[in-house]
C-alpha cells in the first residue's frame, strides 16, 4: 500500500507546475516606495533626461527592462510627440545591458522579449541604439558611434500638494473619510485607499474645478488594464482612466484618457509610486424636458499639462450610473480591483 501511495503522490505531483520565486513574484503588489521588499528592477526604471533627450525606462518583471528614447527631452517638456527609438535590456549586478529592441514585438505583449512600448512596431523615428543603465545613469550609443549620456530624474507635479482655496468643499485631507460613502482611511500613512472597491462623494455635484493626488501600485508583471486599473468619473458618467500607463502610447483606456472617448494630447503619466495630479475644470451637460441638448466639457491637467482642452463628451463611459446626463452627481474613485491610494482631495463648485 505504502509504494502504491507514494506512486499516486509522484504522479499527482507530476501534474503541478512548479512555482519558481519569480513566478510566485507575477502576483506581488507594491504601495510603498519605501518597501524593502521592492525589487532591483524598480530602482532602475523611472524618468532620465540628458544631452537634449529624454527616456523612460519601464520595468516589465524579472529584471527585463524596456527602454523608450525620445529626442528632444521627455513628454511635455521638449518631445516633439512623434519620434521614438526603443531598447530592450535585462539587469545583471546591479547593471543594465540595453540593445535596439527587436524581433516580432507587439503592443503590451507579455513576454519581454515580444513587449513593445508603442503600437506600431517599430516607431517613427526608429534607431538603433545599444546602452546601459547603472547608477543612475542611461548611457546610449547610436550605430555612429555618438554617446547620449541621460541622468536619472524624478518630476514633480506643479500643483502636487496644492491648498484648497477658501471657496473649495474640502473632500479629503487626512483627517477622516467623512465625504465618502465607502473607501479607507490608513491611520498609518493619513492616505485614502480603495482597497479595490469603489468609493463615492457623499454630495453630489455639478459644475466644478477639483484637485486631486493620486498614487499607482507598482505591478512590473502585469499588462494593459491589470496594471494598476482605476477611474476618476466625473459626476460619475465620464471616466477619466487611471492606469500604470508609464511610458506608452497615451489611448484612451490608458493614463488621462476620457474612456472609449478621447485620448489624452500627451501621455503625462509619471512611473507608479509616484505622486500625481488631475487638475480638472468640468461643466455638466445639460437636458431640457428629457432630452441633452448640451454636451459635458472638460480642461484636465495631468501632472500640471494640459492633456484635454475644453474637450466636448459626447456620451457616458462605460461603468456609469444609470441617471440621465444633465444631472449632478457624485465623484467616483474606482477601484477595480487594484489598491489605489488617493490625498490632497478638494473641490470648488461654479
């Protein structure tokens, strides 16, 4: 009996994938930069500007890196929003070792290897370049031999920690979560998390300016929509994305993007665990005897730049309430499953 069980056991076990430390890592999470947990890869991805360029370089897990070169500098402060180069690398010692990304690669695609940064493979404006990435320093060599040597930067957002002005409902400032249906206060950190749950204002509102500081977990294994997914609805019927959109394309359903409405002019997204901003002067649509006869508009800042300009909403998103536009509503943070942490929440009715 006893060689009989231990048959049955091998050949169940036979049937189990292992799970490496790496593969148990796919599904880690982190909120905190100061985690020491945290691994290499999150030291070396991150902003870096330099000899008039700019790059971001992404994490993808494992110590695979992507890495995004545009010329002239970084996104809203000097890229020409058009060409880009990219480079593929793995971290060795502390060290990176970057060559021209190549190969069959495809948007967000999951292996490193495939991962491409923007959707059109290569990107306009394409060159190859090899490098390396240590001590906080981006050293890129084109095919003529030229070195771009790039520093590593962290950008900060003009408005992060703007006071409300005497005016504005304060909706949020680490004190209690009263505004709110819904949502957590940390006692520990003073921050506003969404434990993956949507949270709610407990007023309702119309036509406003609001600020609001928001920080993405860090999840290097995860693509697309799994990377961190949150929304900031206004009146809880347009969907501004919240997403882990570090380095990529800008779309709709990516960072600053109005859902399935409008892409964002520049993707301003910072890298995750990082503090950013919205900025956003919002006027509601308006309905006369049942029908719209006025579309919503919004201005929105991401990290301080204009990313929508008095742009015209011409329907509800995707996960709205089921009143009709035109009427006020609540602010909804999203939560979909991801631990996001909001600050610095207040609002200025018109």
């Amino acid at each position: 009996m006893k060689s009989l069980f231990s048959a049955i056991l091998v050949a169940a076990l036979a049937t189990v994938p292992f799970q490496s430390q790496g593969a148990r890592a796919k599904t880690k999470v982190w909120t905190d930069a100061e985690d020491a947990s945290l691994p290499e890869d999150f030291k070396l991805q991150g902003e870096y500007a330099g000899n008039g360029h700019g790059a971001h370089v992404i994490a993808l897990g494992d110590g695979e890196l992507h890495v995004v070169l545009y010329p002239g500098g970084l996104p809203g402060d000097g890229w020409d929003g058009k060409n880009r180069s990219l480079l593929a690398g793995k971290i060795a010692d502390g060290k990176a070792k970057l060559k021209a990304a190549g190969g069959n690669r495809k948007y967000l695609a999951k292996p490193a290897d495939q991962f491409s940064a923007s959707k059109n493979y290569p990107p306009e404006g394409h060159k190859e370049h090899s490098g390396t990435i240590k001590n906080g320093r981006l050293v890129v060599t084109d095919d003529s031999g030229t070195k771009i040597v790039l520093k590593k930067t962290v950008r900060k957002s003009p408005t992060l920690g703007k006071r409300p002005p005497a005016a504005a409902k304060v909706l949020f400032n680490g004190s209690n979560s009263d505004a709110f249906a819904g949502g957590r206060l940390d006692e520990a950190t003073k921050l506003l998390n969404t434990d993956g749950k949507d949270i709610r204002t407990k007023d309702k509102f119309s036509n406003y300016i609001m600020h609001i500081e928001f920080m993405l977990p860090y999840r290097p294994q995860a693509r697309g929509q799994g990377r961190g997914n949150s929304g900031f609805y206004q009146v809880d019927h347009y969907e501004v994305q919240i997403l882990d959109s570090f380095g990529l394309e800008g779309l709709n359903n990516e960072c600053g993007g109005v859902y399935t409405k409008a892409n964002p002019m520049v993707n301003m997204c910072f890298p995750p665990l990082t503090w950013q901003t919205y900025d956003v002067e919002f006027t509601n649509s308006i309905s006369k005897d049942g029908k719209k006869v006025k579309n919503a508009r919004m201005t929105l800042r991401h990290n301080g730049v204009m990313i929508h300009d008095d742009l015209e909403i011409n329907g509800v998103t995707g996960g709205s309430r089921k009143e009709p536009e035109g009427t006020p509503g609540p602010i909804k943070l999203q939560g979909h499953g991801n631990p996001l942490q909001f600050r610095n929440v207040w609002i200025v009715e018109k």
